[in-house]
C-alpha cells in the first residue's frame, strides 16, 4: 500500500531541501531556471512535483511530495492530499506576511486542511522574526486548529526528522483512539 | 486622552522598525474578534492611537500631542516613558499588543481605581492560574510578611523579583502566599531593579530542575491528563519524544503511570513534560478541559502502528 506526505510552503520556503533530506531515492528533480525572479530571487525553482520515496518493505511505500512553489497548481492540492498521513506546511519567515501566506495554503487545501494531521515548521527565522512563532500559533488558534509549531531550518536533516515525527506520532496517537 | 470607545478606531505608527509594524499588523488582522472594537491601519495624522518608539523623532511629535493615546515601544533598559498613556517593551509580543489595545478602553476608570485584589494559595497553583487565565493579563505581585518579592506579568511574558528565592523548595512548600493584582504601570515600579526573565522559559527551567520529584499537577494518581495546547516549543529546547509524548497525549487522556507505558518515556523526563506543561497552562486535568471548537483530524485509511513504526524506523535509519 501507498503512504503519502505532502510538504507544503511558498517558493523557496525549502521544500526540496527538506524532501532531500529524506528520501531514499535522490529526490525526482523538476527544479528549473527560476523566471519568477519577482517572487523569490532563486536561480531554479520546482515546476512540477518534488517527489521522494521510501520502501518501507512488505509491499508497502512512503511516497512524499513537495507541492510546486508555484501558485498555479493549487487546484490539485485537495486531490493530492486525499488519503495523505500528513501535511508539513513550511513558512518562509524571511517573507513580507507570512501569516498570510501560511492562511492561503491552508485554505488551498479546503476541507481536508482540518481532517489531516499537519505541523508547521517556520524556516530561516532569526531574533527579528521569532515574534512569529507565538503569532503563528495563535493563528491556528483563531482557525480551531490545534497544530504544533516549530521553529526549524530544513538544512539540517534531523529538524526535518522532527517535522515528520510529530506527523508519525499524531497519527498513533489516532491510531491509538481507535483501538 | 481617551478615544471614544464607540466609534471604529485607527491605529498608527511613529518611528517603528517594520518588524514591529508587522506584529501590530499581523495582531490586528488575526485577532479581530478578540480586540474589543473594530480598529483600522492609518496614517499617523489621521490616527486616534498611536504606537511611537520615543528614540525618534516622529516618536517624539507623538508623545507631545494630546490629542492621541500613544503607546510607547521602548526597551526595558531606558527608564518608563512618561508621556506615554501605556508603554510595551521590546520585543514585542502578539500577546502584549492586543492586551494594550484592549486596554485602551479599561484605561480611564482602572487610573481612577487602582484595584489591588488580595488572594492568596500554594505558589505553584498561583503561577499556573495566572499564566494560564486568557481572560485576565494583570500582573501581580507576590508578598511575604508585606514585602514584595515577586511581579509576574503574563502579558509581557516577564517574572521579576528576587528570582533566586523562586525555587524547588519553595514551589513545593504547602504555604500559601499572599498575592495582589495591580495595574502594570505598578507591577514596573515594584521591584523595578531586581533580576528579571521571561515568565515561560522560567517555569520550564523549574520544571528542569524538580526533575522527577513532584507532581505539580496534584497527586491522585488516578487523575487522567491531557494537553489542552501544544507547548511552546520555541522555549523549550525539547528530544524528539517529548514531541510524540504530547501527540499522544493530546488526543487521549491517561494517567500518569499509562502515559509512561504509552509513551516510553522515563518518569523523571515524563514529569519534567508534565510539570513544565502544566506550569505554563498547556497541561490540564482532564476534568478541566474544554471540549471545544477546534478541528480534529481522522485516522487516514490503512494507518496502523506496523506501518507507523516501519515509517520511524526508515526515517532516522536512512
Ligand atoms: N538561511 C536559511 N536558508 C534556508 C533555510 N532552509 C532552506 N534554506 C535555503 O532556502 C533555499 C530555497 O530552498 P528550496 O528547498 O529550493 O525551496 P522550495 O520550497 O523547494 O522552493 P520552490 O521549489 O521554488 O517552491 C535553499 O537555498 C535552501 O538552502 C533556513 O532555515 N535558513
Ligand atoms: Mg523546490
């Protein structure tokens, strides 16, 4: 059977980076030269789909996938997350407002944004920025989600482990309330 | 001067960094409910409340009209702006800003009538109280045989005091301690030079060193817990078991000794998890907790702990 995560976030949030972290394959790369240079002043930017992939054995595969940075896709992404164990939304702190931003791919996601465990991770934050954290949470708050928050840099492969442990664990923590 | 209260109000600025814009931005637009009238992004001419950084000059121009409410942004070195109507310090929380807007209105009769409310209980149960109240960010300050020796302003995020004194020791001792509510201008001058760090990291650094030695959140151990929210981990430098420990327990309740089994952490390092939680409001009984409004997700089709633990271990195997 088929498992899927999806990482979310703006260009240039560090969704490759976090999907290369962890995957065993390296990542299916669809970076292209970036010709949004007004968005984010990246030299390459995912067109398509980020796509890592884990054998988990008996038959069964993870499969993770980082949403496009570019906007235009966003009409797949309630079909992408059918079925998804988790979503990691990654917030770019460095951005003009990125509550706002975190708000629309939240609601990119519609219906299925409240019934899939999520966890936030905000990226490249420093002294400046840390007020976010905290705003960021009373947010979610304001929206009923109950999400944790984490501050994280996706260059480092054992904050990105972090980000997926907490999705693993929601998940037995639903697992465990059922039984 | 205080604005009319009925009519829709408009916040400006006055020599802020745009950082600090954008908390007060991102207040205004995230909290709408909460702030008690409906308030509007202006300039500062066409402004009724204005929040001014008194190093410069446009904070200055502020400060001398009368015809605004000013809310000052200064550093807790520089001594309390006097022509302020509220001061903030640096740096600025969400929190603290929509307390100060909702204390424009409060403002005129709490002047009048410094309330001081006397109360008194077991130190640890009062911190908690206070920390975890939403609905009441007044400071207070604790006195023993009438001198003070401690100020906890949840609102900024502050505990003042003789900090040394506020130990194991003294969290656990059954006295009770007498405490008041005062206004924040007068939690600033009581104790205005003594030790001071920010009220969260404090509590889970108690919470560090009680190690496994109380359970602050009473001892029946029949009691069921739970997170009511997720910990601010951004104050905590927390292992990764910490993080599935409240995933579990925030969507079930247990008790203590089936929180241990369940989340295979050890009682010394479970407590500190519990205690500190607890302190800082996001750990309730699970008799005080609200069934509230927010959304809870569902078990994703064909998830099972086989498939889950296989996850983990190609994760951190990889
Ligand atoms: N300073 C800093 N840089 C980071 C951090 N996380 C990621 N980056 C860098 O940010 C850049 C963008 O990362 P990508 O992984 O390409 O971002 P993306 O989300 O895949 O972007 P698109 O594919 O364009 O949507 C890379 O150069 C990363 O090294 C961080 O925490 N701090
Ligand atoms: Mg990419």
């Amino acid at each position: 059977m088929e498992y899927k995560i999806l990482i979310t976030g703006t260009m240039g949030a560090g969704k490759t980076t976090a999907i290369q972290q962890v995957s065993d394959s390296p990542a299916v790369l669809t970076d292209v030269h970036n010709t949004r240079q007004d968005e984010s002043a990246k030299p390459t930017t995912t067109a398509a789909f980020d796509f890592g992939e884990l054998d988990l054995g008996e038959g069964d595969c993870l499969r993770i996938y980082g949403t496009p940075g570019q906007e235009r896709f966003s009409f797949m992404w309630p079909i992408l997350a059918r079925g998804a164990i988790g979503i990691i939304y990654l917030v770019d702190a460095t951005r003009e407002s990125p509550i706002d931003d975190l708000d629309s791919f939240i609601k990119a996601f519609g219906e299925s944004s409240g019934t899939i465990p999520s966890v936030v991770g905000l990226n490249k934050c420093n002294d400046e920025s840390s007020y976010l954290a905290p705003a960021i949470q009373d947010y979610l708050d304001s929206k009923g989600l109950q999400w944790p928050v984490l501050l994280t840099d996706v260059r480092e492969r054992s904050e990105v482990l972090e980000l997926f442990e907490i999705l693993i664990s929601l998940n037995e923590a639903l697992v465990m309330e059922q039984a | 001067m205080y604005p009319d209260t009925e009519s829709n109000q408009s916040i400006g600025f006055a020599g802020l960094a745009s950082h600090e814009k954008n908390t007060i931005e991102c207040v205004q637009r995230i909290y709408p409910h909460r702030l008690s009238s409906v308030r509007d992004i202006a300039e500062p001419h066409a402004a009724s409340i204005i929040f001014a950084d008194p190093q410069t000059s446009e904070g200055q121009a502020a400060l001398l009209r009368s015809d605004v409410y000013v809310i000052a942004i200064q550093d807790r070195r520089q001594p309390m702006e006097q022509g302020a109507d509220d001061v903030l310090y640096r740096p600025l929380r969400p929190r603290a800003v929509l307390d100060s807007l909702n204390r424009v209105e409060q403002r005129p009769s709490a002047a009048l009538t410094p309330k001081l409310v006397s109360e008194s209980g077991e130190l640890h149960q009062i911190l908690r109280n206070v920390i975890a109240d939403d609905s009441n960010r007044q400071p207070i300050v604790l006195s023993e045989q009438g001198q003070p020796w401690l100020v906890v302003d949840p609102a900024r995020d502050r505990i003042r005091g003789h900090l040394e004194h506020l130990n194991e020791e003294r969290l656990l001792t059954r006295d009770r301690h007498v405490f008041n509510r005062v206004t924040p201008e007068e939690a600033s001058r009581i104790l205005e030079s003594e030790q001071e760090a920010p009220l969260y990291r404090t509590m889970w650094k108690l919470a560090y060193e009680l190690g496994g030695r109380a359970r602050l959140f009473g001892n029946d151990h029949t009691a069921l817990i739970k997170f009511e929210r997720w910990p601010n981990f951004s104050e905590t430098r927390v292992a990764g078991k910490f993080l599935r420990a409240v995933s579990l327990i925030r969507h079930n309740s247990f008790t203590v000794s089936d929180a241990r089994m369940k989340t295979g952490l050890s009682e010394p390092a479970l407590l500190v998890l519990l205690n500190g939680s607890w302190l800082t409001g996001e750990l309730c009984l699970d008799s005080e907790t609200e069934r509230g409004a927010s959304k809870v997700p569902s078990k994703p089709g064909g998830v099972n702990s086989s498939v889950l633990a296989r996850i983990r271990s190609r994760l951190s195997g990889a």
